[in-house]
C-alpha cells in the first residue's frame, strides 16, 4: 500500500504510522514480536501440513496497511478443528526456547476454548481476572478452531454458558466452582455437540469454537483452495478470497474507523531482548 494513499479521514498511511506505531514504539516492538511468533506458527504449519490462515484485523490489515493495522496489538489465526489437536500436540512435544503453547493442559488457569502461542520474554499485563489466573502471560497469537456444523443458535447457547460457568464465576473469585464448569463444558457437554454438528449440521459452514462470544460464520469454500498474503513483508496462508471475506465482516473495508473507535486491548507491555 502506498504510504501516501489518503484515507476517508484525511490521513495518509505515513501519518497513522508516526502518530500510532512509529519505529522504535513499545507497540511497534510488539508488532514485530508477534511477528516472530507468527512466522514460527507459519513454519510448524508447513512442515505438519496443515492448513490455516491469518485472521479478522490481520486480513484487513494486510490489505489495507500491508501488515498491521496500525493501532492493532493482536494475531489471530483459524484452523479446521481436525487439525486442532495435531498441532497442540506438536507444541507441546517440541518446545521452543521462547514460544510456549498455552491451553489446559499445560496452564490449568487457562480456562479458554482455543489455545494461545505466548512469549516468554515479554509481558502483556491487563486488570482481568480471567488473565490474571493464567501462568503465561506474555505477547500471544490467537489460534482458533473452526467448528463444523454448528448453527448460530446452538453457538450462542454455548457461549452464554461459558460465560455463566466459567468467566461469571472468575469474576466473582470462585475459581473452583469454574474450573468444574470447564470440565463440564468442556469434557462432556460440549464434545457432545461437536459431535451431533458433524452427524446433522450443515458441513459446509463453520464457526469459531463453541464457548467464544464471536459469531462469525465461515462458508468453507473459503478454505479451498487456500490462498497466500503479504503480511509484514512475509508470506502467510490466507483464505482463497479475502475481499469476499472483507466485505462481508467489515463493508467498506478501506474506510478507517474513527479515532474514538481504533480499540486496543488496554494493556500494558513489557518486551525482554
């Protein structure tokens, strides 16, 4: 992208660049970490032959940017769940000397339902309780199991459950009563719907992993054949049509929002060398 294309606000790419995430910036060396964990993902997903691709904003922004939106501080990435336990297994199996998978199994205070690739040279702090009680806490990327199958409703139910049982809960300090709503959620009940999702449901859609209050709603034909963007001036898997994609999750996707609108997570972050 030109760094001089003017957008709907009057700015020019240069501009977003210095006032968000100037060289040198405690958030552009968050980019540039996340970054590192994202071409690490790239190379593990390769060598296991599995297919993925980046995500929500990194999509927009690889597009709009060339690489990070300039006021973004996450990576997300997608994967077919048949693929989802390969891949943890992997981590798990093959440590590396600074990224570290995160899921239950190896944090039993992380309480989510998908697993995190975190550093462990830096810090993203917040005043979350639900962060707080996990033993990783550094720099992460997002990796999100599609399910098949599910409808919106039965996702919806499911999320509202999560958040009953589990976050509800941690935010009252009753993490033992959480942790048995994680069980329960997440070794029996949920299980079960995957599980009639793939004999009744609708093969051809998937959403992100039951138990997220995120909606979206994937055609799979997206997923076939997969595609390849610049991102950061690297290659990574991509959907085979991201404007498609674009257009229907954000409308006009060259428009930037307002200034009020550009959210962060409102974290705070330590960066080791």
């Amino acid at each position: 992208m030109d760094s001089n294309y003017i957008f709907n606000t009057g700015e020019t790419q240069e501009e977003l660049k210095n006032t968000y995430n100037p060289e040198g910036s405690t958030l552009r060396k968050v980019q540039k970490r996340m970054l590192d964990m994202l071409i690490y993902l790239d190379k593990v997903c390769k060598k296991l032959n599995i297919p993925y691709s980046i995500d929500g904003g990194n999509l927009l922004g690889a597009v709009r940017h060339g690489g990070f939106i300039p006021w973004d501080d996450d990576v997300d990435v997608i994967i077919e769940r048949k693929y989802f336990k390969s891949l943890n297994r992997y981590f798990e199996t093959h440590p590396h000397p600074q990224f570290v998978i995160q899921n239950h199994r190896t944090d039993p205070g992380y309480l989510g339902c998908w697993s995190v690739l975190r550093d462990t040279k830096s810090e993203y702090n917040k005043e979350d309780a639900i962060h707080q009680l996990r033993k990783y806490k550094g720099l992460q990327v997002d990796i999100f199991p599609l399910d098949r199958g599910v409808t919106p409703k039965t996702h919806k139910f499911c999320a509202q459950l999560h958040r009953n049982l589990i976050v509800k809960m941690i935010n009252k300090k009753h993490v033992i009563i959480a942790k048995m709503g994680y069980f329960l959620l997440y070794k029996i009940l949920f299980p079960l719907v995957l599980f009639f999702s793939k004999l009744f449901g609708n093969k051809n859609y998937a959403m992100y992993p039951i138990g997220t209050t995120w909606n979206w709603r994937y055609n799979m034909r997206i997923f076939n054949p997969m595609s390849t963007i610049e991102f950061e001036g690297h290659t990574f898997s991509c959907i085979n049509n991201v404007e498609e994609y674009l257009i229907e999750h954000y409308g006009d996707y060259m428009k930037l929002p307002p200034k009020d609108k550009r959210n962060q997570h409102n974290a705070e972050y330590k960066i080791w060398e």
